[in-house]
C-alpha cells in the first residue's frame, strides 16, 4: 500500500512540474552583438618617385600660376630660350619625408628649379601632402636664384633647409651668404619661423626670443616682447610684425636693442599695446633685415594666443 502511494505522488508531481508556466523556467543570457569592424586605409608614404612625376603649380615667365606635370623630374615647354614661351622645370636632388601636418602620413618636401630662358634659375622650396597616397602639392617658398643647396630634412613636423644664398653684393653665378631656414606648413602656406646667416667673419646671426613662449595665452591688452639678439642689427633695430596665424598682418613697427657696440650682442625689451586685437590665435614675428636690400639675416617667431 505505502508502495503504491509512493508511486501516484511522484507521477503526481511530475505531472505538476510539466504543467509549470513556461515563463518561470530559467531565460538563457543573451549574447552580446558581435562588434563591426571597420579597417582604416592604410596609405603608403610618398616616395622619390611619387615627386618625379608629380603635377606642381607653378608661375608661369608671365607670372601667371600653371600647372604642370613633371615626367622622371622634369618638364619643358618651347624649344627656344629667346622666346617668351620657354620655360623648364627640374625638380631638385635634395628632398625629404615625414609628417607635415599631423595626419600620421608619410608627406614629402624638396626642392624644385625654374628656367625662363635667361641664367637665372629659380628655386623654390615645395611641400607635398600624402592625399590617399598620392602627392599634392600645397605650398611653395621661394628660396633665390641659383643658391647653394646644402641640406633638407623633416623633424617633429619642421621643415629644416640649410642652403647659401645671395647677399646684395654677390655676383649672380656665386652666392655667399650662408643661411638656416625652419619652415611650418600653415594650411596651404610654409610659413618661416625661424631663419639665421653668418656675418662675413663667421658669426651666427641670431634672434633668440624670449617672451612670449610659443603658445601662451596672452590677456590684458599688452604684450611683453623679451629675448636677445647674437649681432646688434643695423642702427640697432629689428621689426616686428603681428599676424594671424593664417597670414593676416596687423601691426609692424621697429622694435630697439640695447648693444653696447655695433654689431655686438644685444637685448630687447618691450611692451607693444595689443587691445585692438580680437580673440583669435597670432604669430609674433622678429626679424632683423638688411638695410641694403631689406632681406631677412635671422628671423624668430612665437605663436600665442588671445582668448
């Protein structure tokens, strides 16, 4: 007897378990959604071979921009140097290759020559974008007419040429005047931010500048402009210049050095009235230029901010 009940409870309970709502048997956990992957293009840096063949836009002998492609470094238009359509092109031995604007691509710089026919031959400083692996010329920057090219590099974004050019009485075939040049390209602008030359004794020309340092944020309508110089400039004074940082100037206006001897080291220190500037970001530019042809010896900048 106890058998038999033993036996009708358990199929009675069983009976009660499979007639149980659905909804109170366990839910399984939901996978999470598996994620989608999207591969970022990876573009090859530009090479030597990629500026060979290049398109540049150029000015033309009328002065006009045009733009050319070059086949393995060089273009040529006209057969005769007399007549006003003559013009070659040729792209120059030294270039260079790094990151010129911040995207991670392998961009390019180098340097590139002009002929209309006559002895001059013209050389430009040219900066190239990787576009998708592809160059794109952006920014040129005339350097003078046959210099001496003595290197070119890319460091932490910087575009640095050392090269001897002219000074004002140098004779066309042979330049004298040895110079440094850093670059920055600024949008579609190399802008220069730094340059030095040598004196004809061998003295580094030079415009260290103290304040204000690259990237302050300058507030309360005057700004304080603070370094030294490694040779006095002629009569003792450099220029100054205010602009935006796309190029727009503003104010420019001479700025004195106090040197104990002409030509000697010498310091500055000034305060130049800025209230008329609205908030936006500027670059101070120092330069010391020459009074016989007004080119730049050695040149300084800081880049600030007004908020």
């Amino acid at each position: 007897m106890r058998f038999r009940t033993l036996v009708t409870w358990m199929v009675v309970s069983l009976s009660l378990v499979a007639c149980l709502p659905t909804y109170l048997s366990p839910s399984p956990t939901p996978l999470p959604p598996t994620p989608t992957l999207t591969a970022t293009p990876v573009f090859a840096p530009l090479t030597a071979l990629d500026l060979l063949n290049a398109e540049y836009t150029l000015l033309d002998s009328s002065g006009n921009p045009r733009t050319i492609r070059l086949s393995d470094g060089t273009y040529q238009t006209g057969n005769d140097p007399a007549k006003p359509d003559f013009w070659t092109v040729r792209l120059g031995e030294l270039m260079a290759f790094g990151d010129l604007n911040g995207d991670g691509l392998g961009d390019a710089v180098a340097t590139i020559a002009e002929n209309y026919g006559g002895t001059g031959v013209f050389v430009n400083l040219v900066a190239l974008l990787n576009q998708n692996g592809l160059p794109r010329h952006v920014a040129s920057y005339f350097i003078d007419d046959r210099p001496i090219l003595e290197s070119l590099d890319i460091r932490k974004g910087l575009i640095h040429l050392a090269a001897t050019v002219h000074g004002p009485d140098d004779p066309g075939c042979c330049p004298a005047l040895p110079m440094t040049y850093t670059f920055r390209l600024v949008g579609n602008n190399l802008m220069l931010t730094q340059a030095t030359s040598q004196t004809p004794t061998g003295q580094e020309r030079r415009i260290d500048l103290n304040e204000p340092v690259d990237g302050a944020v300058i507030s309360g309508g005057t700004l304080r402009v603070r370094g030294r110089v490694t040779v006095a400039p002629f009569e003792n004074t450099l220029r100054y210049r205010l602009s935006t940082a796309q190029g727009s100037t503003w104010q420019v206006g001479p700025l004195m050095v106090d040197a104990a001897d002409p030509g000697a080291p010498g310091t500055f220190d000034e305060s130049l009235q800025i209230g008329n500037l609205p908030a936006d970001e500027y670059v101070l530019e120092i330069a010391d230029l020459s009074a016989a042809d007004g080119r730049i010896l050695a040149l300084a900048t800081a880049r600030f901010r007004i908020p």
